[in-house]
C-alpha cells in the first residue's frame, strides 16, 4: 500500500509472531486475522511517513462499530462543506457514536448524512431514491480515490438486535450489502485523523478527541464497555496515550487504535479477527498489541 512504506523486517516479524501465537492453541488464525502495523519515526508524524507490515490487509470484511470512525469523518467532511448544520445535538450524537459506539446515535448520524430514515419497506422510485442518497458516503469516499478505499462499503447502519423493514431489505439477499472495510482503509483514515489529513485539521483534532480513551485500571473498571479490556489497550503498558475505536459482534472483534507509549514514538495498528471464536477470544488482541509493541520497542532500540 502507498500510504506506507513497507517494510520486510517488520513484515517476517508479524508473520512469525502470528504463526507462533496460532501454534499456541489458535488453530487457523492466520486465516482469520488481518493486520496494519505502522511505526513512526517522529513524535509528530505526517500522513504517509510511516514505516509498516501487514497481514491480510486488503481482505474486506463486517467492520462491526469501526465503520463509526469512518461516519464520524464524514459527518466532520459535511459540516466543513455547509451540507450539515453543526450544533448541540450532532455533538451529542457524534461523541455517543465513538466514545460509548452507542447503535442509535450512529443511526441519527446515519441519516443526517445521507437523508433517509428507517422505516417499513419502500416501492418503486421511492425506494430507488432512498437506496441512491444512502449511497452518498460511498461516493464521498470514491472522491477520496484512496486506493485502500476499493470495494469498501460504508452505507449501512450498526444494530444491536439487527434491521428492519427497509433496512433489512437493503442489507440484500444472504446480506450481500453489508458494511465492509479492510484494514489498510481502517489503518489510513485513522491516520488521517491523527495526522490532520483529509479535512481540516481542527476537524481532525474534534474526531481525535473523541477516539481519545484511558487504559488507566481504576477508570476501566467503572466502564464494562471500555473499548479496552479484551482489545488491544489492555495490552499497552501503563501512561500509554491511546485513541482508538472497537467492534464487536458475534462473528468479530476489532480494533483500530494509535498510541504512544511512555518516551516512544507512536504506532498505528488495527486488528481485524473472524468467526466465533476469534470473537469469543478476549486475550489475542492484548497480546497482539503486546507482542507488537515489544517489537517496536526493539526496533527503536536499534535506531
């Protein structure tokens, strides 16, 4: 991918590491996990100086509630181009969607951007019209003409329970238009954030407060739905600064995250793990992210 520069040491260091971790008791994990590394150089890095590896970065597949991250820069790319009015109720929602991935705020947020609402199911040139406006953040993103961005699918609402009426009838047979995201554009839109790139950079800087979250313990504990215990925070050392945004459903669980740990340089990684009983696992992406960070360390050592 171009956004990085890729890098065959750190690339043999992730393929032995998951072939290790698998050897451990995961069978098939290399067949279930995808991953974007990245490691900066710079404390203050710009988009595209990083130096990477990957696994399976450019499978698509159900992002589960990282698809927010994608709404909450489009609904910031909206506002700057006049299509959405900012105020008091698009925050509330906005801060909902990332720092608590709460379902309904991600369906206002949803329909502001697209406008269309849920509802029974339509005929004829209402129902095509309403299924052409929810193809507008799929045509923003198109406009971007990130390369990462191909074949993604950025249309559908998160559920708890799942959709209804015209909402399931969207979906498609077998849910063939389901949300779908591959690491590598995860690992460059979250970038983007963090880098001030692609908006403004005062939008960016209102998206990464969001995606802001504490690994301290003591926090953790008044939260059982952290976005740390059981992703990759819980695997960062103590004074970590983390920004990050999980998704978990019964078939996935993952993570986009950017930290920086105590006196090191930051580093981007996003997880994506499959099937039910990835999903179950709430250790692998802590020791992914773990194991991962003990190479970078290694790795700064070094330069």
């Amino acid at each position: 991918m171009g956004f990085y520069r890729s890098d065959p040491i750190m690339n043999a260091q992730l393929r032995e590491l998951l072939q290790r971790v698998e050897a451990a008791g995961r069978p098939d994990l290399l067949n279930s996990v995808a991953i974007t590394w990245i490691r900066y150089e710079r404390t203050d890095p710009k988009a595209g100086s990083g130096l990477g590896a990957a696994w399976s970065e450019d499978k698509n597949c159900y992002p589960a509630s990282v698809i927010k991250l994608f709404y909450a820069m489009a609904s910031e790319a909206w506002v700057q181009k006049d299509l959405l009015p900012d105020n008091e109720e698009l925050r509330r929602a906005l801060k909902d969607m990332i720092s608590t991935s709460s379902n309904d705020a991600t369906s206002l947020i949803v329909d502001l951007l697209t406008g269309t609402n849920s509802g029974p199911s339509l005929l004829g040139d209402r129902w095509e019209a309403w299924k052409q406006q929810r193809q507008l953040i799929n045509n923003w993103l198109n406009e971007i003409a990130w390369p990462e961005l191909a074949n993604v699918n950025c249309c559908q609402k998160t559920w708890s329970d799942g959709p209804y009426g015209r909402e399931k009838d969207f979906y498609g047979k077998g849910n063939i238009n389901r949300n779908s995201l591959s690491t590598a554009a995860t690992a460059r839109m979250l970038e983007a954030v963090m880098t001030g790139a692609l908006i403004s950079p005062r939008a960016c800087k209102r998206v990464k407060e969001l995606l802001s979250r504490s690994i301290d313990l003591s926090q953790r504990k008044t939260d059982p739905e952290n976005q740390i215990d059981g992703f990759l925070g819980e695997g960062l050392p103590t004074g970590t600064r983390l920004w990050s945004k999980a998704g978990l459903m019964s078939q996935a669980r993952h993570d986009a995250a950017w930290f920086c740990p105590p006196l090191g340089k930051p580093m981007l990684l996003v997880v994506f793990s499959l099937g039910r009983e990835r999903a179950n696992d709430k250790l692998l992406l802590p020791e992914l992210a773990r194991e991962i960070r003990k190479l970078q360390t290694e790795a700064e050592i070094m330069d």
